[in-house]
C-alpha cells in the first residue's frame, strides 16, 4: 500500500491532532488528552511498506506535535488539508536511538503526505523507479486530492483555464508555479495559502 493512499482511524487523527502546546481561539486549552500510543505502530506500519527499511529499526516514543499548516478551519474538516511534524525517537535492535520526527500531512481520513527525518537523513516513500530522481510531492497529492472530490483532469483544466496536458504534468510530478497553484486552490476550495505549502512554494516564492 501506497502511504499516500491510506485511511487514518479516528485515533491517529486524534492523536494528530492533539496540540497540548498550541492556543486556538474558541477552542479548550489545555486540550482533553489522547492515545498518544496509537502513533509508534501507525509510523512503524508506514516505514516498514517502504521496501529498504531496515525492520531493525521502530519508532519507539512519541510528544504530541505541532500543526505546520491546519487550513482554514472554516472548511469542512472532510477536505481541510492540515499538516502536523510529531517529534520522538527510533530505536535498534541494539539498543542505539536516533532522534526522529515525522511531517504528516492529510485531508479528512486519507493521508496525503508523510515524510520522516531520522538523525539527519530525511526519507520517504519512493514513487520513481530506482535510478531516476523523485517527481515533485505535489503531483500526488494534488491526484488524490482531486480524487477526493471527484474533479477530473478534463473539469479541472476547464476550471482553471488550464490546458489538459498541464493538468497531467502537474498530476505526473511537474514543480507547478505560483499561478498555477493559485488557480487550482480555488477548484479545490482549498486556500492558496493551503495549497502553496502543498506545493512548496510557501517560502515567499514568486515563481
């Protein structure tokens, strides 16, 4: 299974989204406590479908994370992209631990994204065959976030004033451009601000 294309249960939402060290308005501070528990074996599960993963390794302690994009929490929860780093540990057969944390990233119940940096390497699920560099992320989260809300490459080029073949680089991992990424957040009904950090342009990019 492709870590792209997973359900989240109700608890590991929970857990994602339980930010004890960060104030909202309107909401109960400090938040009711959660299974923090039910994110070691959800990490492990998604590391070990990676197929040069050391099994050696487990993640092995978890601290409540911190959101690095929550959307706009007007939206409908169902399709607001939110993205949390959750910090902690993996530990060796050995007995050796490196520090860990790992960026998620999801919309409703599907993940959409997952990254881990281990010490100071930084891994991910591969998409490319072996040899050949790794398409921009954006191509698949836009490809799932359009499957979520049923928008075709044809209704999404037609929206967007956008030519079909653009729509299926931007889906096949071509780096979308300021443009274009302001033009598909309003079909997606998504924020640009949102679909900017998707695209990695939330850096104060103009290009």
């Amino acid at each position: 299974m492709e870590s792209g294309n997973r359900a989240l249960t109700a608890d590991v939402i929970a857990a994602l989204r339980y930010w004890p060290g960060v104030i909202w308005g309107g909401q109960k501070h400090p938040p009711e406590p959660v299974d923090m528990t039910v994110l070691p074996p959800f990490f492990n599960e998604v590391l070990q479908d990676l197929p040069w993963w050391n099994r050696d390794w487990k993640v092995d302690r978890v601290q409540p994370g911190r959101p690095a994009e929550t959307g706009d929490h007007r939206c409908d929860p169902a399709v607001r992209f939110t993205e949390v780093s959750i910090p902690g540990t993996v530990a060796s057969g050995n007995g050796e631990t490196l520090p860990f944390v790992a960026k998620v990233g999801f919309t409703g119940d599907r993940l959409i994204r997952f990254q881990v940096k281990i010490g100071d390497v930084v891994i991910g699920p591969a998409v490319a065959p072996a040899g050949q560099s790794e398409p921009h992320p954006f191509g698949r989260m836009l490809t799932g976030l359009m499957n979520l809300r049923g928008i075709s490459v044809g209704e999404m080029a037609r929206a967007a004033g956008l030519s079909t073949s653009t729509i299926h680089m931007l889906r096949k991992g071509h780096n979308p451009n300021l443009l274009q990424a302001r033009l598909i957040a309003g079909i997606l009904d998504m924020s640009e601000a949102d679909v900017k950090v998707i695209a990695g342009l939330d850096d104060g990019s103009t290009q």
